[in-house]
C-alpha cells in the first residue's frame, strides 16, 4: 500500500503551535460546536506533535465530526511512537508557561522554563527557574519514591538559594511534604472549553484540597502563598 494511503486512526487531542518544539499547547475540544470557535483565527497547518509531547514533530491535521470526538490526525505518511495523546497530554507544557508566566506577574526576571532536565523524560518533571536560576519551581507530574524524592531535593538545593514543589495528581510525594512542612502545594489541568486551566490546590492533612488560581497566589522570599495560607514572621503557616 502506497505512503499516501496510509490513515492515523489514533484520537490525538493535543498539539502544539507555530513549530515542532513549540511550548505553546492546545487542546482541540470534542465538540463540533467548540471545534468552530477553536478554529477561529486559525488556519490547518498551524499544528505540530510537538517534540515536548514526546511526538514526531510532524504536522497534526485537526479533524470536524459531528457523530464522533473532534481531534487531531497525523498526515501521512505516519511513523509517530508517541505514547501519549489524550486530554492531559499537554498539561506539563500548560502548568510550565503558566507558572513562568505568573512568575513574569509577581516581578521576577531571567524566567526560564524547562521541560525536560537532565536525567528526566517529557512529562516527568517540569523546572521553572528565574533570578538567573538561583531560584526554582519544581513541578513533580511522574511517581517517585520518597527516596528519590529527598534525593533530588537535597540536590537541587545545592544548586539553588530558594527551592519550591508543585506535585502532579498522580504524586504521592505531596503526602511526605505535608509532614515535612505542614502543607504541600498541588497542580492541577481542568478544561474549560477549548482550554486547559492551571489550578494549584494547598493540601494539609485530613482535609480536602483547596483549589485556586495562580493569580491568587503570592511569591514571597519564604516561598509560594495561596489564600489557604498565611505568612507570617516564623514563617508561612496555615490561614
């Protein structure tokens, strides 16, 4: 059978835009309805499986149905190993962009993320540094053992004056940090429409996790501050 007349009949929801290692996601919607408002102001060739979803870097055509999920197909012919294609495909490019972003809002300079460090593959971790790096957000999205968990933080503060954790859904790490410090902070994807939101949520423990926007959030020399959290002169505490 001819290259040309080879079909992707895999369901990719997510690319990325302007070139193959593009940060900038998108999530195209289910919804026929919401696939036309996506397309607005964009044309077909504006798509790519990113390099930072573990894609081919080859360009994605976004598909219009009306009885089946809207998505994005490969154009052939197709030799993509990407693994992951769903929903949250993408949310390690959305939270890295958003964080870098906020950290932009609250006045720091030299804002640079990275989406795949030494020694980690997409997905796993995402490093928001800033003040020419001295500074870091750490974002833990992949499961890590409590080891390797206090391995990496014990290293990264070799290398960095001030060091703060996001953790995944999916991390149970959060749970260690809790002890240690009294709380954890989360990140979240949720899709509102044709977007994916970044949400941080401030875990304590027996209680149910607080959600809220990274705009409502505060970076002080202490650390990170959610409106679930108070700081004071011994440091940041529970409100």
């Amino acid at each position: 059978m001819p290259y040309a007349e080879e079909e992707d009949t895999r369901k990719v929801q997510t690319a990325v835009i302007g070139r193959a290692e593009s940060d900038w996601p998108v999530f195209l919607p289910y919804d026929h309805d919401d696939f036309d408002r996506f397309m607005r102001g964009r044309t077909r060739d504006d798509f790519y499986c990113g390099v930072l979803l573990g894609g081919c870097g080859k360009k994605l055509s976004p598909k219009r149905y009306t009885d089946k999920k809207c998505h994005f197909a490969h154009r052939p012919p197709v030799h993509c190993r990407r693994t992951e294609t769903g929903e949250d495909s993408a949310d390690h490019l959305y939270i890295g962009r958003a964080v870098a972003d906020w950290l932009k809002q609250q006045g720091q300079r030299g804002v640079q993320p990275v989406y795949k460090p030494k020694g980690h593959q997409v997905r796993d971790v995402v490093d928001v540094s800033y003040e020419a790096g001295r500074r870091l957000i750490r974002v833990q999205l992949a499961r890590r053992s409590k080891r390797e968990w206090e391995e990496a933080d014990a290293e990264l503060r070799v290398r960095h004056s001030e060091l703060d954790w996001f953790f995944g859904p999916d991390s149970l790490l959060a749970n260690w940090q809790v002890e240690r410090q009294g709380y954890a902070l989360r990140v979240q994807c949720r899709s509102l429409g044709a977007i994916r939101t970044v949400e941080i949520g401030t875990q304590f423990p027996d209680r149910p996790v607080e959600w809220t926007s990274l705009s409502e959030c505060t970076l002080t020399p202490e650390g990170i501050v959610t409106p679930s959290l108070l700081r004071t002169p011994s440091g940041i505490v529970p409100r």
